[in-house]
C-alpha cells in the first residue's frame, strides 16, 4: 500500500523537488523583483530615514525618525484617510458591479465567453490618460452628460460634476473595474455548476446557495479582484489630478508632490511612500486571513 503511494506520488510529481534546470526558470522573476521590487523599497526605506537637503536632495550622514513623525501631522492623516475611504468606496462598487459581470461571463456559452472578454478589455486598448480625459468631456459643465440630462429635460441647469469627489470616484471605478472582473470570472469560470444544482435540490433557494456556495467558491476570485483594485486605488494620483482639479488630494499626489513637484522633500515623500506599503502589507494580510477562514470553513 504504502509501495503503491510511493509510486503515484513520484509519478505525479507531489514528492518531487525542484531540478536545477527548474530553479533556473525561475531566475528571471527572481531578479526582476530584486530589481524593481526589493531594491526600490530598501531605497525608499533608506531615504525616508534622513534629512532634507538644502537643493531639495537627501542629506547623507544624517538618522532621523522626524519624517515618519511628519506623517502623523493632522493635514497628512486627513489625506491618508481621505485615501483609504476612497479606495474602499472604489473597491466596493467595482465588486457589486463586477461580480454580476464575471459570473455572467464565466457561465456563458464557451462560443461568446470570448467575446465578452474582449468587450471588458476594450478599454485598455487606448491609453489612460485618453480614458481619463475623455471623462472630462463627459463631465463638464458643458459636457456630454449635462447636455443630455438637459436635453430630456431631467434638469434645469448643468450639474457641477467635474472637479469634485463623486468625479474621482467615477474614474477610479472605471479605471479598475476590469482588475475585479477578470480575476473573479477565473474562479466562476472554475465552478461546478453541479454543486449548485445540489444545493436547490436540497431545499436552499437562490440566494442561501448564492451566499453559502457560490461566494465561497469563487472567494480566492474576489480576494485577488479586492487586492488589484484597493491597492492601486490607494496610491493612483493621475485620476486625482485630472478629475479632481487640484481639489480632491490623496496621498498619491502628496508624494508626488514631494518627491517631484514644489515640495522636494524627498525623505518626506519617501516616508508616505513607506507607510503606504507598509498599509498594502495590511490589506494584503487581512484578505489572505479572510481568504484562509473561508477555505478552512469550507
């Protein structure tokens, strides 16, 4: 018996450990993080710990924790908040919108599935910042969308809906609906749909197997769907800028701002940059935790 489980073992592979020519493969990922990946954070990590230089560079020689103290200044923890509601906001509204989405597409016909995938993908065929300005267009005063909502006689006067949060939202949404929807169609794409079958059979209605079968199933789809939308949310500012006007900030464009715009000062901006990763290291630890109960659950 345990001859035999040997033998299948060796035979799939799952005893097997990695030849060389296998680690060899994965040496170009191996050094692509090291070099865009771990040396851009330990660089960040550095500079985030020294002073200011007098022509806006870094001041070497020099230790301080001063810029992370920085960070908690009121104004900057208003912004990071600010930030973090609006890519919860984003990441909400990209998982009611897309999951109806993903599961229509992942349960269709196999003939218009990639058809369908494609239409999702249209829009990363021209360049967002296109995509971006186009919503100004729709947006302004004298845009697309008040000449229509006048036209039908909905309103009296064009609406001000550029150059204001509800903007922001509406382009960090369509900017990152599609980082939702592709991930969670992978785990519909996966689904039996005969489990589905046996829990209607067995008494559930619609929407216990919804919630007790079907979420559970596709969550590894929904976690990663979260991750891709909430951590870029997080840090975008070209939506920011280019919808909001100057008027809505978020952490991205403060660390712009001081790395590269009027501020320079480049340990400061650097010390944001390190506590935004050290918060996508959050949300990626509470999503894996969720994801991990609910497979334990299951």
């Amino acid at each position: 018996m345990r001859q035999g489980a040997a033998r299948f073992a060796a035979a799939t592979g799952a005893q097997r450990e990695p030849t060389r020519i296998g680690s060899l493969l994965l040496l170009p990922i191996v050094l692509w993080a090291a070099a865009f990946v771990v040396a851009p954070a330990a660089i960040m990590l550095t500079y985030s710990f020294l002073e200011r230089g007098t022509l806006g560079g870094v001041q070497w020689g020099t230790f301080t924790f001063d810029n992370y103290a920085n960070v908690g200044n009121p104004i900057y923890l208003r912004i990071v908040v600010r930030s973090i509601l609006y890519a919860g906001l984003t990441t909400l509204i990209c998982l009611a919108a897309g999951y109806p989405v993903a599961y229509l597409i992942g349960r269709f016909d196999a003939r218009w599935r990639n058809l369908l995938l494609m239409a999702v993908m249209v829009p990363f065929w021209t360049s967002f910042l296109i995509r971006t300005y186009a919503w100004v267009t729709i947006l302004k005063t004298q845009g697309i969308l008040n000449s229509l909502l006048l036209g039908i006689g909905v309103i009296s006067e064009p609406l001000d809906m550029l150059y204001t949060p509800g903007a922001v939202v509406v382009g960090l949404v369509y900017t990152f609906l599609p980082f939702m929807i592709l991930p969670i169609f992978t785990s519909v794409e996966k689904l039996d749909g005969a489990l589905i079958e046996a829990a209607l059979d067995l008494g559930a209605g619609p929407v216990r197997a919804f919630s007790r079968v079907i979420v559970p199933l596709t969550a590894p789809g929904i976690s990663a769907g979260v991750l891709l939308v909430f951590v870029p949310a997080l840090g975008i500012y070209a939506v920011n800028d280019i919808l909001g006007g100057g008027r809505v900030d978020m952490i991205g464009n403060i660390i712009e701002n001081q790395i590269k715009g009027n501020a320079r000062n480049q340990p400061f901006g650097a010390a944001l940059g390190t506590a935004l990763l050290f918060t996508f290291g959050v949300a990626y630890y509470f999503v894996n935790q969720r994801q991990r109960t609910a497979e334990g659950r299951g």
